[in-house]
C-alpha cells in the first residue's frame, strides 16, 4: 500500500543530519524524495564505518526512501536544472543558507516564480529576523546556546552535551511537521509559502517545556530547571549485576516500591503522599532508590517491580537493541540486500498507520546513482544528459554506467 503522502514530491537541498533526517522522514511517509548533492557529497558518506568510500553508516541511516543526483549549484547549467526540478516538485528543503541560495538564484523567489505553489523550506540555524541570523549552527553549538548542555550538568555541574547529535534529530521533527503543516494549508488555499524552521528558536522552547520552572511566571518563582530532572541521583540505578531503570512516579507507586523493599517508615511519609513536597525533594527519594536496590539482583528487581506496577526497565546497551525481545517482536530492525554494501541492517518507521502504511521503498544511494534518470523525467534528452555529465555539473554514479 502507497504511504500518505504518495504523489507528493521533495526536492532535498541538504546535508549531514538536520535536513537529510527531516527528508527522510517525508520519504518514508511515501514522498518522492530526490536528493541533490554536490561531487563531494553529504558530508555523511564519508563518516567511518563503511564498507564502500561514499556509503559511510551515518549516511546509510538518515537517507532511505531518496533517489539521489549530483549537481554543481555554482553553475549556471547545474542551476537551470535544479530549477528544472523544482518547476515539478511539491517542496524544497534546504539547509543551505537562505543569503546564499539568493546568490545561487535558487531562493524562495526564483523557486516560486517556476513553481507557483511550491512550499519552501528553509533550515536555519537561527531565525533569520535575529541578529544571530548569518551563523552557522552544528548541533554542538546549539546544545551550548540553548541551554541543552547546561541542564547535563544538574544545578552545580559543568555544562556537558548530550552523547547523540540531539539537537539535529529533534529540529529534524520540528521541519517534518511544519512542512507537513504547509502541505495541508495549501490543500485547503491553493498557496505554496515560505517556511523557516531555526534550531536554536525550537531548541530553546523544546528544552523550557519543564525547564523553564519558576521562571515561568513573572515574578519568577524561583530558577529554571525541572527539579526531578535536574537531581544527581536521576540515572540508571546500579545493582548487583547490571543497571536499572526504575521510575515510581505517582503516590500508589512509590508507596508499592517501598513496600518491595521493606521500608513500612517510607510509606506515609510526607516525601511520598504530598506531591508539592515530593517535587521539592526528588532527589532524596532517588538517593534512596538507590541505595535500595544496589545488593539486588537484576532479574529479581525486574520481577520485583513488575508484581509491583513500577514502571521500569533495563539500561541497554546500544550493541544489544536489536535482540531486544520486543523489538524483534515489531520487526524494527530490518534487514536489506544492498547492490554495493552487502547486506546491511536499518530501523524501521517506528508510526503505524492502518490504510497507508509508512514503508522502506528505497535503499541509500551511491552518490549520484539517479542522476542520468532524474534529468531525463526533468525533459533533458539522452544527449543533453551526456553533456551535463561531460561538463562536470553531475555525475554519473550508476553502479555499472554504460
């Protein structure tokens, strides 16, 4: 069955991981995705490990559902026929900076006067009515800006990043549904628009959503940071063997963890039953926790906590996913016959969607391995196609090009 945005077509000016993970996202909802690179490619392709130079897994895991083509953007015949692309496409997304695709002739402007009711999508690092708006933004700087480091250190710690590219893959959502967002206002009016989706603007808000605390009111109430977030003892509890995730979050849950671990004292303490007094002493309750379960073994606890109704579960190791019982289970990790990478394993769409089911349809790309077919559906003839590819403005990377 077709996903549900079969028939809508993207045009993907991206690279590393904001927009490639946002376009990815579309294609596996059914878009036609095409991605455009220059001859360097992403610079993902080139991330170690891989098997193959160009076919880095980085790449591999944020660039299913695309065909993919190389065009030179600087000249003016690779120009003409990304605008070529661009008369027949629903949408642009791209992470290039909107003063520079100006320059290139291939701004919002130059992209609707082809395409009327083209929705224009712009990743930017930094709203662009900001004085920030000519930065550059990788996922580091802005876990510094928007406070996303900050909170890893608590309330006394230094300002530490998160161990994933967090910034990218969230904002990466955020340009999913905002274009999704666009999409569905010009089924209602007909209009195509301008959409800018900035890391920094959505970082911050995404982050204040409990982080923002007493500053939430004017006067503030007291500091930003979420107090249950924020405490030492929030992390994986050590046991005899392994580590564990135990969450006792509300009253009946609380009161059935210190019921398993034998603490009638703990049962009616104000700590427990008075929910503003249990917020403002978090970190006593999760310093007690572990302390308590530190001599119990994983099994047990596991077992424990299940009778008991406490939401938990065991701290994983990356290696160990995909034998995960459950995730086996819902067939999340998938594996494919690559026609150069061998056989190589990816994640599933984690949506389900009964009628118009969100699928794999198409592997990662040799770095421009569609591009001879792309400018032919765009109306180039076999001979223009040569020369395009003779000039240097693409690339042929078909496997085994004729």
């Amino acid at each position: 069955m077709a996903g549900p945005l079969d028939g809508i077509r993207v045009l993907d000016l991206t690279s590393v991981g904001y927009g490639p993970y946002a376009c990815q996202i579309l294609g596996d909802y059914g878009a036609e995705v095409v991605k455009v690179e220059s001859h360097e490619g992403d610079i993902t392709r080139g991330i170690a490990p891989f098997k193959n130079d160009g076919m880095g897994h980085f790449f591999l895991m944020a660039n299913r559902n695309k065909r993919c083509i190389v065009l030179d953007l600087k000249t003016v015949r690779g120009r003409e026929a990304c605008l070529k692309l661009v008369e027949s496409v629903d949408i642009v997304i791209s992470s290039i900076r909107p003063a520079a695709m100006d320059r290139l002739g291939l701004g919002f402007e130059a992209c609707r006067a082809v395409n009327a009711k083209i929705i224009y999508v712009a990743l930017v690092g930094f709203g662009q009515s900001g004085p920030y708006a000519k930065r550059p933004a990788y996922d580091d700087i802005i876990q510094g800006m928007s406070g996303m480091a900050a909170m890893q250190g608590g309330r006394s710690g230094p300002p530490s990043f998160v161990n994933a590219s967090v910034c990218d893959k969230i904002c990466s959502q955020v340009a999913a549904h905002a274009t999704l967002a666009a999409l569905f206002s010009r089924e209602k009016t007909g209009q195509g628009q301008m959409v800018e989706v900035p890391m920094f603007e959505s970082m911050v808000g995404f982050n204040l959503v409990e982080h923002n605390s007493g500053q939430a009111f004017e006067p503030p109430l007291g500091p930003a940071g979420y107090e249950r977030a924020m405490v030492e003892y929030r992390r994986p509890y050590a046991t005899a063997d392994g580590y564990v995730c135990a969450l006792p979050y509300n009253t009946k849950q609380w009161q059935a963890f210190f019921t398993i671990m034998d603490r009638p004292d703990m049962i009616n303490d104000p700590r427990v039953v008075d929910t503003k007094i249990r917020s403002e002493k978090i970190g006593e309750l999760y310093e007690l926790v572990a302390d308590l379960v530190k001599n119990w073994k994983t099994a047990d606890l596991l077992v424990a906590l299940e009778k008991g109704d406490i939401p938990h579960g065991v701290a994983t190791g990356l290696n160990d996913l995909s034998a995960d019982p459950h995730m086996k289970e819902v067939a999340f990790f998938q594996t494919f016959d690559h026609p150069t990478e061998g056989t190589i394993k990816l994640t599933a769409p984690p949506m389900k969607l009964s009628e118009t089911p969100p699928d794999i349809r198409q592997l990662p790309a040799r770095l421009g391995e569609h591009s001879v077919e792309i400018l032919r559906e765009a109306g180039y003839s076999d001979t223009e196609v040569q020369e395009i590819i003779a000039e240097g403005v693409s690339l042929d990377g078909r496997v085994n090009a004729p």
